[in-house]
C-alpha cells in the first residue's frame, strides 16, 4: 500500500502509462485479475472475516461488508463481462468538416484518476479497478475502516497481476483508512480528475461539501413504489417483496410503498409475504386500519414524520396513502432522492404521466427497483448510481468514465 507521502506522483505517472497499454493487454489483466480473486477467495475470505468479527450482525452495513465465496465468484463473473465489453476509448462520438477544410472529430477519452471514497464495501474495490482500467483511469481507493483488512488483500490480488504483466501497481492505489488521507483526496488538486463517493447521505453530503475536486454523487436510494388504482395485484405483491427483501442493504431496495386509497382493501395482500421476512412496517392511519390485524402485530407501527424520506437499509417499510396519481406523484416528488422509483399499474395514461413527472435516474413500471444495477443493465458492472443529472446519471460504467476531447486537422488553414 502506497504512503500519503508519495501516492500523488506514483498514481499520475501510472495514468499516464496507460495511454498507451492495448486494449488486448487490458482485456488478459482483467481475466487474470478475475481468475486470481477466485483462487485467493480463502485468503481473502479470512481478512474480510476480520473485518467482520469487530461489526455486529445487527447493523445494516454488516450485509454490504460481507463476503462469501459465491459473492467473489459473482465478482469474478463481472469482471469477465468488462473484460469482454468494446472499449470506450478512442470512439468518435461525432465529426464535422468546416467550410475552409478543417476537421473536427470529438472523441472518448478517460478521466486519468478517479478518486473513489467509499464505506463497509470490498467488492467496491474489484468493481471500480475493472472499470476504471478497461476505461483507461487509474484510481485511488478510500475505503472505510471497517471493511480496510478486506481492502488491503484484494488490493494485493490486484497489484500482484498488474506485475505479473509488467504494469505499474500503482494503476490502483488504496489510501490508508484513517480520515487524514480521505482529507488530502479531497484537496489532490492537479493529481486526482474525480472523486466519486460510495455509501450513505451522510458519506456523499460529506465529501460534495468538502471536496475541492468535481465530485459525481452516487449511493444514496430513498426509493418508492407506488400502486395505482389499476395496478395488478399478483404482479404488485411481487414487486414489492423483491425489491424490499432480495437485499436490503443496497441502495435500489424499497423504502416506501405509495398505494392508491382505493386499493386499500387488497393492501394485506400486498404486505402478506413481507411477514416471512420480518419486515417492520411504519403506516399511516388509513393504511395501519386496513393492515390491523391481518399483518403480525408486533411489525405493524404507525408511521411518524421520520418514517418518509428514510434509506432503511434494514427489513423496514413505510406506507403512504394517497387519493390520486398526481399526490402519489406529489410525495415522491417530496422525498425521493431520484435514484429509482415504480408505478404498478395496467393504464397507459396513467403510466406515461408517471414516466414524464417522476424526477429520478431510473423510472420503471411493473419492475423491482432491485434491477437498478449496471450488470443488469448490460453494462458488465458499475462504480455507482448517479443521482445527479451533470455528466452522468443511473448506473455509471465505461462511457460515464470517460470524458472526450476535441481533435482537430488541417493541411495549413490559418484564421482571419
């Protein structure tokens, strides 16, 4: 692991290697990078164990910090799907030829060095050094102290390849854990092009408000789903049990159920199966009448303020009642944090004015928010959700971590 004192200089002269690293030598890295991980697991699995032995089970981020030789197989499998995804460099996005001769192509280029600040999330770090390298970037890791043994070994997995092809191990560089170094990320003025925080509100608050360099926020899901009054029951209960239990510590997991007043009476249908899983629910009073009783006493609470606008990250709900699709609407609107919202519902209208007046990266209709997810959507993997709308939005892979630049030619035109 690279000291503070030096990191600068080592990560820049990396970047600038790999400018001219081919893209077959890229793709063999990242293959020998995924074959590695799976025939370490067990070296890795035992510092991730000591990672866990100081969390409690009880704490949200326990799941995220977690690894299991099944998860780092499907890690693997990730980064064999960018190893075998075109490459973004170099495509020419558009091109003109001026009146007096001069061509101007603008092509894709990468960043150079992305910062990466992130919490209780090893796999973060696998993810964001195949995406980064197959686009050509170096990049420096800022991970969280709880998750900094898992860190450390897969760090020293990935370097110990990078040599093994005659790489600069420095194409990947993880910061110490303490605040100090995320500190001096924050201010790499000159060294470091983006920084892109992974974690909770409070992680992405920090570092947009703190940071002196561009910053693309990503992580934090306060994600709806609402059933209208033409929404299909069967396909509702469904939706809804997926995308608040497949795993509830990731970001695209639901945290509030927005249901139409008139379909109030098919709402104990609609909670029926979260009781396997014991997931608290925190209703309002018209939706608490209808659940009393008919869904386990002691998961049932009446909702307060603090109920909405909430990332549970846990087996946690809240039901919103609401008498049109426009208040439906209206609520979303007041608490999303435009990641991922639904609308169940079988009416074209009232589908299409969801889809124009919802405000988040991801709107979908009769699907789990669950697919939010950059391998879901075709993209091999992901270093994040983008939350805002400047440079990228939704699920960030290749293209979104590149930037372009313009190249122009001529045979001696000078300007008037």
């Amino acid at each position: 692991m690279m000291q503070t004192n030096s990191w600068k200089q080592n990560v820049v002269a990396a970047s600038r290697v790999l400018n001219l690293v081919a893209d077959e030598t890229i793709n063999n890295v990242l293959l020998a990078v995924a074959n590695e991980a799976e025939e370490q697991a067990q070296t890795i699995l035992a510092e991730n164990a000591k990672d866990l032995a100081v969390m409690e089970k009880s704490n949200p981020m326990y799941d995220r910090l977690l690894l299991t030789k099944e998860r780092i197989e499907g890690i693997a499998a990730d980064i064999r799907n960018v190893a075998s995804l075109p490459s973004p460099l170099g495509r020419l996005i558009d091109e003109t030829v001026r009146p007096n001769g001069m061509r101007i192509s603008r092509i894709a280029v990468a960043f150079g060095v992305v910062g990466i600040i992130y919490e209780a999330r090893p796999n973060v770090s696998f993810d964001v050094f195949s995406l980064c390298l197959k686009s050509g970037n170096a990049c420096v890791l800022k991970g969280g102290t709880d998750a900094h043994n898992s860190n450390s070994a897969i760090v020293k997995v990935i370097q110990s390849v990078l040599e093994r092809f005659g790489l600069d191990k420095n194409i990947v560089t993880l910061l110490p854990a303490g605040r100090e170094a995320t500190a001096e990320l924050m201010n790499a003025v000159g060294v470091v092009d983006v920084i892109i925080p992974r974690g909770g509100k409070g992680l992405i608050e920090f570092v947009r408000d703190n940071s002196r360099i561009p910053v693309i926020e990503t992580g934090a899901g306060i994600c709806h789903t609402y059933f209208d009054e033409f929404g299909d029951l069967a396909k509702g209960a469904e939706i809804i049990f997926n995308s608040k239990t497949r795993r509830v510590s990731v970001c695209n997991a639901l945290d509030c159920l927005v249901i139409n007043e008139k379909r109030l009476v098919d709402l104990p249908a609609l909670c029926e199966k979260l009781a396997t899983q014991n997931v608290v629910i925190y209703a309002d009073i018209k939706a608490f009448t209808f659940l009393n009783g008919k869904y386990p006493t002691e998961l049932l609470q009446k909702a307060t303020p603090e109920s909405y606008g909430t990332e549970f990250l846990d087996y946690k709900m809240s039901i919103k009642t609401v008498a049109s699709l426009a208040e439906a609407v209206e609520h979303i609107s007041a608490y999303s944090s435009k990641h991922s919202e639904c609308i169940v519902s079988e009416h074209d209208a009232n589908i299409a004015y969801f889809d124009k007046m919802v405000d988040a990266a991801c709107v979908y209709t009769n699907v789990s928010t669950a697919f939010t997810d950059g391998a879901q959507f075709g993209l091999g993997a992901e270093i994040g959700i983008s939350t805002q709308k400047l440079h990228a939005r939704g699920p960030m892979a290749l293209a979104e971590l590149c930037s372009y630049k313009w190249i122009v030619k001529g045979d001696g035109q000078v300007r008037i």
